[in-house]
C-alpha cells in the first residue's frame, strides 16, 4: 500500500480528514480490489462464496451470461498482439468513443475499470467527516461501506412505496451537510427506476456545493432516460457507466465517470495507473457493435418478464423490475432461503438487512432460470 502523495494530504485536510484517516484512504486508493465492497464479487465472496460445483447455476452477482460481444471478442483477441505494450492511445479512444455515444466532450469523460473504483474515488473526493453520504436504502453497499470505511457519515434513506428514491426525504435529512447524492438507477437491487422529473428535482434543490452522483450501471438494460445530458450542462451531476451489465464484461473491468472536468479533476487525485488493453478495446468495439444494446435489452426483458409471470403465476410476492435482476419476498430469513438454493445447486444474490425476507435474484439465461423455477418451487414448497 503506497502513502498518500503530498497534494493528496492536502486536499484531505482541508476537507475535514485528520492524519488517523490517512492509512484506510490510502488503502481505499491502493487496495480496493482486496476490500469486502469493492464490487459485486468481492461482496458475494464476503458472503463466504466457495467450493461451487462446476454445474452450478450462477445468478447472484449480476452478471451477463451472454459475455462479451463478438465484435468486442475479436478486437480483444487481436489486442493481445500488443499486450506487451500500454497502449494509452486505445484509453483516448474509447474516452472519446464513450464522449460521443453519450452527448459530451471527450475531455468529460474519464475511463475506470468498472465503476466500483469510480464511486470510491467520487466518495473520496466528495465526502469526508462534515460532509455526508446520501443514498437509498436499500440501494448498492458499495459507496455506503466505502464512506464509513474513511470516516464519513451515511444517511440513508429508505425507498418510496414505489420503490423509487425518495429525492425529497434525501434533501430533507441530509441537510446542508451533505457531500454526496447517491442516485443507483436503476436500483440495484430493487431493478426499479427513478423518474427523471425527480433527479431533475434534486439537482435543483440539493444543498450548494453538494455533488449527484448517478450510478447507471443497469441504463441500457431497462432504456431509462440517461442523465449525460445534465453533465453536458455542467451542472453538479456526474455519471457513472459500467461494461459489466449489457455489455457482458464483468471480468474484463471497463467503465467510466462522466462529468465536468473539474469534478473529474478531484476524482483524478486518487487514480494512477493504466487500463487494460483488453478492457478498452473491447469497450470501444461494444460502443461501436450496431444493434447490440436493443438486441439484448429485448433478449435479457423477455426472460426477466417470464420469470415474474412465473412468480405471480404461482403467488409469490415480487418486486416490479426492468432491470437484470429482481427481489422476491420469500415470507421468511432470507439467508435460508439462499442456503436451501444452493443445495439445489442455484446461487441466488444477497440480502439487504432493511428487507430481510427478500432475496436478489439475477437474470440469467433460459436455461438458468429453467433451473431456477424449478429448485425455487421446491425450496417454497
């Protein structure tokens, strides 16, 4: 774990951190991947993941199991020529690949592998011991773990009855001390969305010098309105993408922040280092594949949506999704619920302790979900 360099130690002063905050920030900018939240994974291995058999349907993390796309596949097979190289030049491309799909300048954008690191580095930058963290509950742990791990302060606000964020109550109980909005839409892990009427909302009466960070991470899977408009208006707004979701890419590590570059700038100061090759490649040539996020918004929906006909079908209670993944409520703990899965060889996602009866399921393929109805029904039974 390398120190925090001097413009690091100071920024962090003037923000609040003392020098006893300094060895867990540098070990969020130095360390994430070992952290317990740095990502879907690393949250699903917290939960003591291991030893699963070879036949096992996986649909606990969120993952496409459609993987890369041919045109991302070729480009990445064809880079690997060059992985003896950094080739930076294919990050610039992509920044400015991403700039264009997306409405802004290339100067706007910043690439990250995922965009788990993307939301320390914005917590980091945005919040400390004065100024807090907002964000739903329940919502994605990440930014929430990450805030306390350094010290800063975490309100966290239950979702409306519709399953939206509460923009207002967010306002309202943060105060003029917050630092950070957290908006997660779609929800993970409710797969639910918040209209843009109320991010609108909150962009307008959020506290002054207060920043919303909007994770769309699951956009191209529900098609919601994006929020990049609102960054190429420079207003206090910026925008994470991830590879992972549609893209299929969750093993490959492609994402992005979007935002004005002096929003980016603060970001910045705690990144170093170089993309790989293979990501960015792959990334550009997924931006690039015509069709692909139609062809698969259809593809993942139409799976999504038979298997909540088969929950309401058979009178369980569920959570409206247009995402990749869904909450069923499953009338007792959870947790027995997952461990009476995973005998049946299905690995079902996490609970949240707000709603300890509802399990996250992933939307996998047909066959996974086959599987799913069936070891779901004799688990219920």
């Amino acid at each position: 774990m390398a120190p925090l360099n001097s413009s690091q130690e100071r920024d962090l002063m003037t923000r609040g951190y003392s020098r006893r905050h300094f060895g867990r920030l540098a070990a969020l900018i130095g360390s994430a991947a070992t952290l317990p939240f740095y990502n879907e994974r690393a949250m699903a291995q917290h939960e003591s993941l291991r030893g699963v058999p070879a036949d096992a349907v996986m649909i606990d993390s969120n993952e496409n199991p459609l993987g890369p796309c041919q045109d991302a596949r070729k480009a990445m097979y064809k880079a690997v020529d060059n992985g003896g190289r950094y080739m930076d030049e294919e990050t610039e491309i992509f920044c400015e690949t991403l700039a264009a799909d997306a409405g802004v300048r290339p100067e706007y954008v910043m690439a990250y592998p995922g965009s788990s690191l993307a939301i320390h580095h914005a917590v980091m930058a945005f919040t400390s011991p004065q100024r807090s963290l907002v964000m739903a509950n329940p919502s994605y742990e990440s930014p929430g773990r990450a805030a306390r791990f350094v010290g800063a302060n975490v309100v966290s606000v239950p979702l409306r009855k519709d399953y939206a964020h509460d923009v207002r109550a967010m306002v309202e109980q943060a105060g003029a001390s917050a630092g950070l909005f957290y908006i997660c839409n779609p929800n993970n892990p409710t797969g639910t969305v918040t209209s843009r009427e109320d991010i609108d909302w909150l962009v307008a009466n959020k506290p002054a010098g207060s920043i919303v960070l909007v994770d769309e991470a699951y956009i191209h899977i529900a098609g919601n309105p994006a929020c990049t408009d609102m960054v190429s208006k420079d207003k206090d707004v910026i925008v994470l993408r991830t590879f992972s979701k549609l893209y299929g890419m969750a093993g490959l590590r492609a994402g992005a922040a979007i935002a004005r570059p002096d929003l980016l700038s603060k970001m910045r100061n705690y990144n170093a280092g170089f993309l790989p090759l293979t990501a960015m490649v792959g990334a550009t040539a997924s931006l690039r594949a015509k069709g692909l996020v139609e062809e698969r918004r259809k593809l993942i929906g139409g799976i999504r949506e038979d298997t909540l006909s088969f929950l309401e079908k058979n009178r369980f209670s569920y959570v409206p999704s247009l995402s990749n993944k869904f909450m069923v409520d499953v009338k007792r703990p959870g947790r027995e619920v997952i461990s009476a899965m995973r005998r049946e060889k299905v690995y079902i996602g996490r609970v949240w302790p707000i709603w300890p009866t509802h399990v996250r399921v992933t939307v996998g393929s047909r066959e996974d979900m086959a599987k799913f109805k069936t070891a779901f029904l004799k688990v219920m039974a």
